[in-house]
C-alpha cells in the first residue's frame, strides 16, 4: 500500500475533529460566514478544507459519491483508509464531493422526504475561491445579509424553494469552508 | 477504569459523528427534530443525556463550559455535569454567563444576553409539541410534514376557554421560520421571547427520544398565540428578594413553616452578578446572617 495513503489524516483524531466540527457547524450556522478548517492533508486535488469536513463527518454509516477529478485511486484510498466510507452512486449519496462543474443535476441527489427532510444529501463542493461578496444571502443565522462568492445562483434559489426539502452545501477552499444550507434564501 | 481511559468528551468517535451531522441537519432545517441514535450515558434518561451528548459532540479543549439546572449553577445535575466535562474533556468550567463558550442548560435561558461566540445546548425531555395531543409519533411526523397545527391551537383556545387565558406557562410552543411548531423545552415562557433572534446558536438534545433540533442564530421563533390573547411572557410580579431585580425570572422559596416566603431570581449567575455591584434585595442577609446562611451546605456531620 502507497504510505502516502496512510497519512494526511488528522494527528489527534478526537481533538482535531472537534475542532474542524466546530468550523463547519459555525459555517452552516451562519451562512455566508468563511471559517478556517485545518488538520488534513489529502491527495490532491482534494484541498485541506475538503479532507477535513470529510473526516469529521465520514464513516462507515455514510455514502460518498465523488465525481470528477475527485473520483480517483488516490482519494478513493485515502478516504477508504481513513472513514471507511462506502463509494456509491449520485442517488443514494449521503455525501457528494467535486467541483461545481462536476456535480451535474441537482435533481439527482437526494433531498429527503416531507416526513424526514434530514434524509437528504450534503454536497462538499470545492470551489476556486471563497470570500464575502457577490450573491445575497439572507434567513436563518444571517442578522441582516450575508455575501457569498457563489459559482451560481438559480440552482440555490430553486433549492431553496424546495424548503424543508432540499440540499445543503458546504464550501471548501484551500484552509476554508463556509455553508449553505437549504433555509438560506440567494439573491 | 481511570477518566483518561476514555476518548475526549466520553463519546467514541463514530458516535460524535453521527451526533455532529444530526446537529448540522438540524441547523439546516431549524425547528425540525432530527433523529439520532442516542446512546447509554454514565446517568439515567432523564438527567440531561441528550445535552450531555450534544455538548460532547460539540466541546473542543480549549472551551470554558458552564451547566444550569433552572437557572442555577450550584443544584446536583449542574454540579455533576459540569464535573463529567472537567474530567472526561479537561475543559475549564465556570459559573458566569459572559466567561462561558458552551452554556448546557436544563429549563432556563440566562438573564445576560448571550453573543456570537457563544453556544446553548439545552436538555430536552420530551421534544414532540404535540405528544401530550397525539401520542403517535407516526402521526405527530404526519402533521409536521403537512403543516398541520391545529390541534396545537386548538389547546390554547380551551386553555381560554377554561381560565379566561393561556394558562400554558413553561413549554410554551413556538413557531420557527413559518413553518414548524417547536417545543423550546420546559423554560418558562417568560424565556421564549429571547429564543429568536439570538446571537448564540441553540441546540437541542433529547437523549431518550432520540431527537436533535437546533435554532440557527438570528432565527425567528414566534410563540403561538391569537390577535385576542396575545402572547404575554409573564413571571411572579415581586422583584427578587436578595437582589432586588425586577426584570428577571424569579423562583418561589418557602422559607419556613407558617406559609413564609420569598422570591429570588432562579438565575443565580445573574443574582450574584447584581448583588456583587450592590444590589441589594428586600429580604437580602446582612452580613452576619451572610456569614452563617449564605455558606454552601456541607455533607459533614455537624
């Protein structure tokens, strides 16, 4: 086995995935907000903010379709390694991982049930930059509006008007990630 | 087995895992209970488990966390809690309001205004609004999928029907965003006007019925009510009897046996704050009484 496989996972599993938890929770509390995520390093071309959310939250309970340039050896066998995830295709996803590009129809995906709306997918989608401007956020844990630097907007606003239906997004780049939950309205 | 047998926070890791995406659903779809395989805690159902584990999911070392138990820091559950965290997360405790990163409360919302960098995780009994209107949850997952709360409405109005008011007093159900009915957990509904719009994020842990729900910061939460009785926040018409506070949520105390009493607030963080500045209540010690009565009681023999 390549030993690059075997590293790259967080030093100190507990605490470092306490602290990449707190990073995503506090960005999918407060959409539009970029947090710095840090304690992975994946093969690329997964970022460190990507390999993070995706070990914290990962495991063997949890479905991961990867599309695009994500979808090789090298992440397959880190993320196999290290959560033990299962690879399954875009339907049955509990996580998606890739480009915006590379994600294809939304539609694909699930978004839960009326009676259990927690049953849907969260999409980790590596962007090529991440900061506070651009689209309008506003809704639940944004004060007044937030801006976020979004590769598009109808998709969200069409997710958004499936509520409580729908997607969540968690944004990676570089060291950082900020969310986007179903609840948030993009304008 | 020694405490640092155990992982950090007590949970295994793959069981924080599973507690972490409940909470982060439960942040995206806020007011909606999420479904979560709790697990057996070092204290029975009924104790706070679900906040217990929802803090432990959610506690990094370098937190300060502070424990309420209906506003005080100094009862048997808060004690035992905040002791469980010192010895499984090492993470510094606290009684004050403003020095604390992760607040786990049972039945109470803190007098001082919490911030952003703060957290509430709140202890929840039973998680279901309608439960005591319907007992079968598949039914109760019916009418939250469809919207449909007008049972709900329908027991406030007999409550008028029968007191001339809403006589619902603690648990009062709110509306989140629009769309679902919540319980905020038993706080007093004098507390529920400070659910929305706060700066904090809410989490909720019910730890024997197995449901996470979260409000998300700067979230509407609107208590139900109609335009004839509007929703009144209300608590026992004194000010407190050691501070003198008259905006804060106040406890009943029998003082002795001829029907004697007083009320203090039940936030004894904010009661020591005040009292600290000079505040002083009616029925406040004096120094020397302060000396042999306001001591912590001992379990030693006297």
């Amino acid at each position: 086995m390549d030993a690059d496989v075997l590293s790259g996972g967080f030093a100190n599993p507990a605490i470092d995935a306490a602290q990449a938890f707190r990073s995503v929770m506090e960005a999918m509390a407060r959409p539009g907000r970029i947090y710095d995520i840090m304690g992975a390093l994946p093969p690329a071309p997964l970022s460190p903010a990507a390999g993070a959310v995706l070990l914290t939250l990962c495991d063997p309970d949890t479905s991961v379709h990867l599309t695009g340039p994500t979808d090789c050896d090298a992440v397959r066998a880190w993320l196999a390694f290290h959560t033990g995830a299962p690879f399954v295709g875009p339907h049955h996803a509990d996580f998606v991982l890739g480009r915006w590009e590379d994600l294809g129809e939304l539609s694909q995906y699930q978004i839960g049930t009326s009676e259990y709306p927690d049953r849907s997918a969260t999409l980790i989608v590596e962007l090529p930059s991440l900061e506070a401007a651009g689209a309008t956020l506003t809704g639940p844990g944004i004060q007044t509006t937030a801006a976020l630097s979004l590769p598009e907007t109808a998709a969200f606003q069409t997710n958004h008007g499936q509520f409580p239906l729908g997607l969540d997004f968690i944004f990676t780049c570089g060291d950082q990630v900020a969310a986007l939950p179903r609840s948030t309205e993009v304008s | 087995m020694s405490e640092s047998a155990y992982n950090f926070a007590y949970l295994d890791e793959q069981t924080k895992r599973m507690i972490r995406r409940a909470i982060l659903k439960g942040l995206a779809i806020p007011g909606y209970q999420v479904p979560f395989a709790s697990r057996e805690m070092p204290m029975p159902y009924g104790w706070g488990t679900g906040g217990v584990q929802v803090s432990a999911a959610v506690l990094h070392p370098e937190d300060t966390f502070k424990v309420i138990d209906q506003g005080a820091d100094d009862t048997t559950n808060a004690v035992s809690i905040r002791t469980f965290f010192e010895k499984t997360a090492q993470v510094k405790t606290t009684t004050r309001t403003s020095e604390a990163r992760v607040i786990q409360t049972r039945h109470r919302i803190p007098e001082e205004g919490l911030t952003e960098d703060q957290i509430l995780v709140y202890q929840v009994p039973i998680p279901e609004p309608l439960r005591f209107l319907e007992p079968r949850e598949s039914e109760t997952r019916k009418m939250h999928s469809l919207e449909e709360y007008g049972l709900m409405h329908v027991k406030l109005y007999e409550d008028i029907s029968r007191h001339g008011h809403i006589a619902t007093s603690y648990a009062y159900p709110v509306k989140v965003e629009d769309r679902y009915v919540m319980d905020p957990s038993p706080i007093p509904k004098f507390d529920n006007p400070k659910l929305g719009d706060m700066a904090a994020i809410q989490l909720f842990g019910a730890g024997r019925e197995q449901r996470i729900y979260a409000l998300p910061p700067y979230t509407k939460a609107v208590s139900l009510d109609f335009e004839d009785h509007p929703f009144e926040a209300s608590k026992a018409d004194h000010p407190c009897g050691l501070c003198g506070a008259e905006d804060s949520y106040l406890d009943e105390v029998i003082v002795d046996d001829e029907g004697g009493r007083m009320f203090v607030c039940s936030d004894t963080d904010y009661c020591e704050g005040r009292r600290a500045k000079g505040f002083v209540g009616a029925m406040a010690a004096t120094d020397q009484m302060a000396a042999t009565t306001m001591t912590k009681p001992t379990l030693e023999v006297l």
